[in-house]
C-alpha cells in the first residue's frame, strides 16, 4: 500500500506541470471585442472580418461587443476601466481616444491601455446629397463665406473630421454649422433626409457614393483615391491637408507581453488574408501595421499634436 501511494504521489508531481501548462495556455476561451461605433458602420463591418479570421489562428472564437458613444471612446474606456488584463477583453483605440482627455474629464490616461497592434486607416470625405447644388468644395465653402452659418454638416465632436472642417472654415474666412452626431449610420441618413447640408466621415459614405445618391466632394489622403480618380484631395485644392486616422487595437494596462505576441501574431496573420484585404479595398482602406511599440508611439504623439488642434479651436478643457 505504501509503494502503491508513493508511485501515486510521484505520477502526481509529474503530471503537475502539464496541468499548469494547459491551466496557463491562451486563449482558452473566447475573447471579447469591444467595437466602439455602431453596428453597420465602416469599421464595425472590418473589424468583425478581422475577428472571425483572427479567431481561426487563436482556435477560440471572438465575440464583438458594440459599445458606441462620446465619439468613440465610451468602449475603450470602459476596458480602461474595468477589464482584466488577461487578454480576454480588447478593444479598438481610434485617434478619439487619443484626445478625448482633453476635450473632457476621463476616467484612464494612454497610459491605461496595453497596445497590440495598428491595424488600417480611414478614406476621409466630405459628401454631399447627389442633388445638390454644390459641385465642389470649393463651391461649399464660396457660399458657406457668403452666408454664415448656412452651411450644416455632420460628424462628431472633436473628430479629426470636425477639427479639419474647422480649419478649412477658418482659412476660407467662413462660418459652418455643425451638428454633431455617434458615427456614420447617422452621418448618411442626415445627408439622405437634407437635414444637413453635407458630412465630414470615414469612406462609410462609399456605398452611397457609388449608387450615385451622394457626390465625393474631397478626400483627405495622401494621393487620390482609387476608387473615385476624378475626386481631389485638400492637398490638390491648396489646404495642405492630410488626415486619415490610423487606428489599431489595444487592452487593458498590465496585460503579459507574450499574451500580446499571441494576439499581435493572431491579427497580423488576419490582417493580410485575402477576405479581409477584399472588405478594405471596398472600404477603400490600406493596411497600417504597426508593432506594439510603434502603436504606442503613435498614440502619444497624436495625442500631443491633437491637444494643440483643440485649444487652439477652444475645444480643450482646461486643466
């Protein structure tokens, strides 16, 4: 009895760290994704791609979560906030994120969040109803400067869209008004009820564009945009403008680095599947890796440049 206990005890202790090996394997269980933006809109429809194909690389599946609010940041704050570290909870950080803090009180810092990976960028674009009468941008801003106040568009607070809109107004001597709204679902249907008279948004207006409901006055890249040849960008019109908003994914502060290696090597495998490089061409969005590293650095210095944008407009709180 007392050999048969020994051998026992001793195929115990072996067996203990293959326990403790399948205890600590990840993921080992399904892993939520924060969306901060609405359902149907332009990211929520890439993202939840790049979920399902992830998913297949880490063996569980990822559930999305849509969270939408204060122009993008409620979801990744509540993950700031509340989240376990233990790479089971992500979520996407957009550059609102990177700035709300200055436009209001916030419960995390930049410092609150795990960085994982840069994942693509927005196609920018002012649009407006198919049957208006303004045939540029040039055109809407020439009666924006004649009629103060006129001129409505929609976006969120504080967006880069909003801030480029201001600066464009600004420069052009002209008074808009804007209406704010939570994302692009509410940006189109503004546009389509001529309750506004254009939008300021992510290439959510694609679709609409090319059913010929709506007309891309600009686009705010580098260079034109494939899709849409006959559109220029700020930059051809003489603004000196670029904007596209590169955005990624993180977590909560404290999550372990090789955790983050499983899930960076998971979403980069995603990121280039053929599927996904189909929904961002009709997205008409590029891939934007970028490492841990290089996204933290990016959060940061977006951070710096956008709190020089909203004080200067009177958007920053002060401290």
């Amino acid at each position: 009895m007392t050999r048969f206990r020994t051998v026992a005890a001793l195929a115990a202790l072996l067996m203990l760290p293959m326990a403790l090996l399948a205890q600590d394997a990840f993921p080992s269980r399904p892993i939520r994704l924060v969306i901060p933006w609405p359902p149907g809109g332009a990211t929520d429809i890439q993202m939840r791609v790049l979920a399902q194909l992830a998913s297949r690389h880490l063996g569980q599946p990822i559930v999305i979560e849509n969270k939408p609010g204060a122009g993008g940041t409620i979801g990744p704050a509540s993950v700031a906030a509340s989240a376990k570290p233990d790479g089971y909870t992500l979520t996407q950080l957009n550059t609102s994120v990177y700035r709300q803090m200055y436009i209001a009180k916030t419960n995390y810092t930049l410092e609150d969040f795990t960085y994982i990976m840069g994942v693509s960028a927005y196609t920018l674009g002012v649009v407006v109803r198919a049957d208006s009468p303004f045939q540029s941008l040039r055109d809407l801003f020439a009666f924006a400067r004649a009629n103060p106040g006129k001129v409505s568009y929609a976006t969120w607070p504080g967006s880069p869209m909003y801030i480029v809109m201001e600066t464009i107004a600004e420069r052009e001597g002209a008074r808009l008004l804007h209406v704010p709204t939570k994302g692009t679902a509410d940006n189109n249907a503004l546009v389509m009820g001529g309750e506004v008279t254009a939008s300021a948004d992510g290439a959510g207006w694609a679709s609409l564009v090319n059913a010929g409901k709506f007309r891309l006055l600009a686009t705010w890249g580098e260079r034109r945009s494939k899709p849409w040849p006959t559109v220029p960008t700020l930059r051809e019109l003489g603004y000196d403008i670029v904007e596209s908003s590169p955005y990624g994914i993180g977590g909560p502060r404290g999550m372990d680095p090789k955790v983050v290696k499983i899930l960076y090597d998971a979403f980069r495998k995603a990121l280039y599947e053929p599927e996904h490089l189909r929904v961002l061409e009709q997205l008409n969005q590029e891939t934007m890796e970028m490492t841990p590293e290089q996204l933290k650095a990016f959060a940061l210095r977006s951070s710096a440049q956008q709190k020089v944008q909203l004080e200067k407009f009177g958007l920053a709180i002060k401290e």
